[in-house]
C-alpha cells in the first residue's frame, strides 16, 4: 500500500487442528498462544500476521518476500520432529526451507528471529542438574541459516496445555516486562530459556514431573533490540541494533587448532 510506514514484521503461523484421519492430536493451546503473540507484539510496534491452521504447501507459500524495517519474526507452532513442522493436513513442513527463504539481497542485512513451538522427537526430559551445557557436538540441522538469524527452537519435548504452551507464554510474559524487552536479543532468550527450565515442571498422570529445555541457535552479527521501548525523541531506542565492526578494526591471525 502506498505510504505505508515500514515496520517489523511479525507472522504467526498455528495448527491446532489437523485434518481428519491423520495421526495427529489436536493442540487447543496454540489458540491462546497466538492471540495472546498478537497483543504483545502490537504493543511493541510488530505489524503481526496470525494464519491458522494452514497446510503444508500453504505454509510454504506464506513466507513470500516482504519489507521489513529492521526486524523480521517468525513462530511456527505445531506438532513436529527433527527439521521440520507439519501442517493442518499432517504433511511436513522443512524447516531448512523455510530459512532459505530469507538468504536473500533484501533480508540479508535484516535481524530475523524464528520461533518454533514444535517437539523435536518424541523424547520427554525428566530433569538432570548439571553444571555444563551439555554435549556441544549436537546440533541441530537449524544449524543451515543465514546470518543475522537466531532460530529457538522449544525443546524436544514441547509441552502444551489448553492454557497455551509453556514456551511461548513465558516469551510474551518476559516481553510485557518493561525490563526484560530491552533486553539485547540473545541475552532476552536465555532469561526465557532459563525461566522455563528452572520454574517449569507438568503434572497430569502421563507427563508428571517432565520438564522442558529451550535452546537457541544464533548467527547473529551485531548485537539486536527488536522489542526495545523508544526514546523520548520517538526513535526506537538500538531497534536497528549496534553497527558492524568495520574491518578496518579486526585482527588478523594466523590459523591454528586448538
């Protein structure tokens, strides 16, 4: 539309139903999920897009090329396994495509943010106090984006109740809080990783005691506020994020393995 002012962006795609015949369960949560996404981020300036219940092809089709001003968000919340959600109609969904959608001229300088509220296998975590992060030679085939994205996928177990989803609630809970939204973008999903891992716990007789782990991968290059609260002058305060380190300013070294 002509004249229209250049915003965030922010789609929300969510499968609570699945087409009959399927083995899929229905995800009555994700509702509230999405509704409560779109009041909080339209608080925060995000232009936001809600689809529901959408198939696999449309789902593909939904990410099309798109202006955004600084920052461009995304959550996919279904049922899912390794690399890849399904959709409405139980056919699956790459995510690796979906990121390779974004390597593009347009969006290559553009912070993109991806949140995936989907299993990734069908493991459940019963909980384990450890001092380390774990093993660091697992990683995830999300690992194939471009830079300047941060990928967070729920967990291997994403657990959902019909109050919304454990991952995303906490999300927008720390979003509403003015202190947590200036956050440096990095730094706000580990406040968020840790709140679920540590203050998290389900009930019910099938998934008593179980707990879940989010994670995030990043490469990003610069430092990003997406969600920061703008100055006094209405300028969005580091909304476009530090600037690169010029390379002018880096040093040189000489290979080694280590």
């Amino acid at each position: 539309m002509a004249g229209e002012v250049e915003r965030n962006r922010a789609v929300v795609v969510s499968v609570s139903r699945f087409y009959p015949g399927g083995d899929l369960r229905d995800r009555p949560g994700a509702k509230r999920d999405a509704k409560r996404l779109h009041r909080t981020l339209s608080k925060l300036g995000f232009k936001v897009e809600l689809h529901s219940d959408l198939s696999s092809e449309e789902i593909y089709k939904l990410f099309s090329r798109r202006p955004v001003k600084d920052c461009f968000l995304a959550v996919l919340s279904s049922h899912g396994e390794e690399d890849r959600v399904f959709g409405a109609d139980g056919k699956p969904v790459r995510l690796s495509r979906i990121f390779g959608y974004f390597d593009t001229e347009c969006m290559e300088k553009k912070a993109k943010l991806f949140l995936v509220q989907a299993c990734r296998g069908g493991a459940l975590d019963d909980g384990v106090e450890v001092d380390s992060a774990g093993d660091p030679t697992e990683v995830s085939t999300c690992t194939r984006i471009s830079a300047h994205t941060l990928v967070s996928p729920s967990g291997y177990g994403a657990i959902m109740g019909y109050g919304g989803s454990v991952f995303l609630q906490t999300f927008c809970t720390l979003l509403e809080d003015g202190g947590h939204r200036n956050l440096e973008l990095t730094r706000l999903m580990t406040r968020v990783s840790h709140r679920v891992a540590y203050t998290f716990q389900a009930k019910g007789q099938e998934l008593h005691g179980k707990k879940e782990m989010p994670c995030f991968l990043t490469r990003l290059t610069r430092e990003v506020f997406p969600f920061a609260e703008p100055e006094k002058d209405g300028k969005a305060a580091g909304i476009s994020a530090t600037s690169l380190v010029g390379t002018e300013k880096l040093r040189t070294r000489k290979p080694s393995i280590s």
